[in-house]
C-alpha cells in the first residue's frame, strides 16, 4: 500500500486524514477494551 500513488487533491487528502482518525480511535477502543476482556477471562477460569 506505501507504493500506491498519492492523489493530491482536498478530496483524497481530507479522506485520508479521516481514515488516519477513524484508525486511531478503533486502536484505543481495543487498548480500552483489554482489560475488560482480560478480567472476564480469568473470572472464568477462576483465577479471580
């Protein structure tokens, strides 16, 4: 994808820049998310 040819037009780079946000915040809802899944894991085991 790095090799790909970048558009220079408002349309393309505001895409862009929205796509780059949008990935940011799905990363931070999993790193969110972790700790929760992590507890529920060892709940279930028992481990807690």
């Amino acid at each position: 994808m790095e090799n790909e040819k970048k558009c220079p037009c408002p349309h393309c780079e505001a895409r862009e820049a929205e796509e780059a946000q949008n990935e940011e915040l799905n990363f931070a809802v999993l790193v969110a998310l972790v700790p929760v899944l992590t507890i529920t894991l060892f709940n279930t085991v028992g481990l807690l």
